[in-house]
C-alpha cells in the first residue's frame, strides 16, 4: 500500500527491568482502517497502548505515528488524535455542553468553532436532549458516547478506544458500534482494544492478537477464522463417539466436551451417531482468540 | 509572529485555569462559605474575643496587628487545600489530569494551570478578608494594603506549589495527613499570625524563619499597618517565598513526570 501508515512499529518491544512486557512487535495501521489489537491481560496490550500514546518509553525498535518517532511527537501531532479511555474522566461537576467546551480548549479551538461543532457532535452521538445536563446524571451509555464525542472534538484523523463499549448495556453497545463505523466510512483510522471479540469481529479490518509481548496471528477477521478455526465448530459431549477419537478431524479438549473445527459441516455430521449430543455453530474470533491463547484464566 | 509565542503557548494553560474556573462557578456558594466566611469567622473570633483582652501588640491594636494574619491565613488554607486534596483528587480519582494529557496539553501546563488556579483562589479568599477588615477599619494603608495584596499573590503561588509537590508524592489521602500536620499547621501557629514571632522561644523562632508563612506577615504586616518596611529585608522576604515557589513547582513536575510517564 502506498499511503504512510498512521502508526508503524518495527520491532517494537518494552522492558521494565528484567520483565519484557513486549518483546519486537511489528505492525502497521493503515489509514482508514479499523486496527484491533487484541490480547488476554498481561498480553503487553495496555503496554503496547501506552508507547503509542507517548505514555511509555519504547525501550528497543522503532514506532512512529504519522510517519513520525514517537519520541518525536509534538503538540501538532497530538491534535490529530482523539482518546476514548477505558475510565471515565468526564467532568463530573460540568454539563455534557461544558465537558465540550472545555475539550475542545484544549486543542486551542477558537470559540466559534466549538460552538459550532458541538451541537453536530451530540446529535451525533444522540445527546442532544441532554447537552444542558450534568454528567453525573447521564447513564453509563451516554457517558460513553460523551467521552467519544469529546474525542472528536478536534476532528482527529486518528481515534484510539480502549475498551469503548465496557460494562454497556447490548443496546448502548450496538449504537456505539454504528457510529464507530459511521466514523470509519468517513475515512477515519480507529485503533481498538476490547475484550469483546464480537466487538472486533464486527468493527475490525485488520486484527493483531498478542500474548506475552509477541504477535501470536493477524489478519482480517475472516481469515483469522478460516485460518485457525476453519469456519464451523462442533462441540461434542464426552464420551467422544468412536469415530470421532481417531484424530482425523482437528479438534481441541475442553474438558467436558471437543471442539471440532471443520471447513464443510457436512463432513463431520455425516460421521456422527444419530444418538450423540452436539452443538454446531459458525466458528468466530473468539474460537480463535481462546484457541490461539489459551483457555486458562489470566489474572494480574 | 515569534515574539507572540509564548502567550500563544499561555493558552493551553489557561485553558486548564479555566477548566477549573467553570467548576467552581458551578459549586460557588459552598466553596465562598469555605474560603471567604471561614476566616471571617476566625477575624471576628480574634477580633473580638482575643481584642477585648489585648489592647495593642507591637504597637498596633489588636484588630490592626491581626488582620493581615488573617489574609496570610486564608491564602495559606486555600492554596494549600486546592493544591494537594484539590489536585489530587482530580489526579487519582477524577482522572481529570490523563484526560488533559491525551490533548496537546503538557505536564507542565497542567501543573501550571493548577497552580494559578490554587493561588487565584486563594486570593478570592483573601479579598474577602481585606475588605470585611477594610470596613472595620483595618487598614491603615490603602497604598500599603494593595502591596500586601500582590506579596499575598506571591505566597499563595508557594503554598500552591508546595501543595502540588505533596500531591505529587502522596499515595492517597492519608498522605496529606502528614502534610496538614507538618506543614500547614506549623506555618499557621508558628510564623506570627497571632502573636510575633520574637515572642516565641528562640530556638523555635529560628525555625519559624524556615516557614513562608514567617515571611509573608513580615511583608504583610507592616504594609497594612501602615508601619516602615525596610527594602532590603523586604527584597529577602519575596526572593524567600520565590524560591519555594520555583524549587517546589520543579519537585512536583519532575515526580509526576516520572510517576505519570514510564
């Protein structure tokens, strides 16, 4: 592709003492584009985050963000970015139109301009109603849509959102996915992390899953599925029918039951016995999230 | 244009004065009953109280000699109290700081803009005093009184910078324990708000001359009193309350560079 990428890492690792949080990461976010970098926790994701955000030092390779060094990143550069954080840092003591207000001044956004843009940017995020109320009265949903249109404040070319639609409610999240895609058609560049992987399913062109500081696969979420999970999944009850424990299909123990991952649903069902107790599904990321790291709990 | 860079630049730090400006607006009638009507009350109280019992001190009558202890006292509370409770819990619990750090703001801008607020505030607070003091006839010096007004403005920067280097290295709350005990309170009972400080044993009056508070009502007190203030000591006063406002404002922003970025 011709066109720089929006952020590039190259051999990207992080080390603090003798723990190496990441260890030479490369990717690329391409303008555009919908970017999820997914992994469990202790993955070297909030890591990872932070260098791109200038939070962290980067200890080894390169990063750059709009063709530039992230050690290099000024105030213009940081214009061009809009964060949606995983806390809420709205403030509480203000109005939803004050939080904007106040925003926007911080990017040196003359008056005009942010009178103009805010009442576009709550219609947008369906907050109209409440522009005059304070935070502490919104619901945790509108919170989020408010913390999203604060970070389109300045119209950035790139918006970062950390885990943007956790703890919402599936109604609050569907209206959060749309108009993430709504901003994505408008040709912005979305880097994403979430725990949800039908967040990243559905919003994501390109997906990095990391564990332990390294890139474990990557690519569309299509063929992430068809590359690691084949496409269908069919989770069989123990005692495994005979024809199924000769290792002929791929399959993965989960303890009670197997996963089976098969391309052709049909070539695993005609093999089955009438009696065995099944459940066919399409495969998703998550199947390739769990199956790529792990099934055990990670907890820090 | 780059002789207008660096008011250009001022923006972003107004823009955070103003952030915290728009809040109190929102909240201002508790915060004048804390910072305006709380030494009122203490004025009246040593006013009338400790005044009926002291007739004059150094000279002065009670009302005269106590009234700029009372200006130094409400900028010491509220830039002290904006600054590290204040500050802080816009840094670890708001998260008011990290959602400023994620726009063109700086560390620095942040800081400063917080240590203009604190001292603006403090001198809300201040006027407030001055004036109920003013019409009860405290002042002996108008001329003297708006230059113990710009020296107030001074002090309150160091105690809101002091109050950001403890903000800066506090855990939680706890911390400011420490702080109120080890340094407001001394600064307020030991540096002559009350009483001169010569009558303290002398020891203790060596180390009230560590405390800016000392200082302040050195400058204060004579200025609205009306009294001769002598250039030289006077120049040591400011340069004293210039240091710790400088060297604690470089403590805070160098420990929170370091605590906020890694």
């Amino acid at each position: 592709m011709a066109a720089t990428p929006i952020i590039e890492a190259k051999g990207l690792a992080k080390s603090y003492g003798a723990v190496q949080a990441v260890r030479g990461i490369d990717f690329a976010v391409r303008p555009g584009q919908c970017f999820a970098l997914l992994g469990p926790n202790g993955a070297g994701k909030t890591t990872t985050m932070r260098m791109i955000m200038g939070l962290t030092k980067i200890s080894a390779g390169s990063l750059t963000l709009f063709g530039k060094p992230v050690a290099q990143i000024g105030r213009a550069e940081r214009a061009r970015i809009g964060l949606v954080p995983q806390e809420d840092n709205l403030d509480p003591d203000l109005s939803v139109r004050q939080n904007l207000e106040v925003y926007g001044r911080y990017f040196k956004l003359p008056k005009s301009v942010i009178r103009e843009r805010i009442p576009a940017l709550v219609d947008f995020m369906q907050l109209t109603e409440k522009i005059d109320q304070g935070v502490m009265q919104l619901s945790g949903g509108m919170k989020r849509r408010l913390i999203l249109a604060r970070a389109m404040i300045a119209e950035p070319e790139l918006i970062i959102l950390d885990e943007p639609t956790t703890g919402l409610d599936p109604q609050a999240r569907v209206l959060i996915w749309k108009q993430l895609l709504e901003l994505k058609r408008a040709g912005r560049t979305l880097l994403l992390t979430t725990h949800y992987m039908d967040e990243a399913q559905r919003l994501s062109d390109w997906i990095v899953i990391i564990d332990q500081g390294r890139i474990l696969a990557e690519g569309t979420p299509g063929e992430l599925i068809a590359q690691h999970v084949k496409g269908h999944v069919f989770e069989v009850a123990k005692p495994l029918p005979g024809v199924l424990a000769n290792g002929r299909f791929e399959h993965e123990d989960i303890g009670d039951s197997v996963l089976f991952y098969v391309e052709q649903p049909g070539e695993l069902r005609r093999e089955l016995p009438a009696e065995t107790s099944y459940l066919h599904r399409p495969a998703n990321l998550e199947d390739v999230f769990l199956r790529l790291t792990g099934r055990k709990l990670r907890e820090n | 244009m780059a002789s207008l860079a660096p008011w250009r630049e001022a923006s972003y730090t107004l823009a955070i004065w103003r952030r915290h400006f728009l809040v109190w607006q929102r909240t201002i009638y508790s915060t004048l009953a804390l910072q305006v009507v709380n030494p009122i009350l203490f004025l009246f109280a040593y006013g009338l109280g400790l005044g009926a019992v002291i007739q004059t001190l150094d000279g002065l009558d009670y009302l005269t000699f106590v009234l700029p202890g009372m200006m130094a006292y409400s900028a010491l509370f509220t830039a002290s109290f904006e600054a590290s409770v204040g500050a802080y819990s816009r840094y670890a619990y708001q998260k008011t700081w990290d959602a400023m750090l994620a726009t063109p703001v700086s560390l620095l801008e942040v800081l400063l803009g917080e240590a203009l607020w604190a001292a603006f505030k403090a001198m809300l607070s201040v006027l407030g005093v001055l004036l109920v003091g003013a019409i009860w006839g405290g002042i002996a010096s108008v001329g003297g009184a708006v230059l113990a007004v710009l020296a107030l403005g001074l002090a309150s920067l160091s105690f809101a910078a002091v109050g950001l280097a403890c903000t800066a290295h506090a855990k939680s709350w706890e911390f400011f324990n420490y702080y109120f005990t080890f340094w407001v309170t001394p600064n307020f009972m030991f540096s002559g708000v009350f009483f001169p400080v010569d009558r303290l044993p002398d020891p203790i009056e060596w180390l009230s001359w560590l405390l800016p508070m000392t200082h302040l009502i050195q400058l204060v007190r004579p200025l609205t009193a009306g009294q001769p203030l002598a250039l030289g000591p006077a120049l040591l006063h400011v340069v004293f309350l210039a240091v710790i406002a400088v060297g604690a404002f470089l403590l805070a922003e160098r420990r929170l560079r370091a605590r906020m970025f890694d």
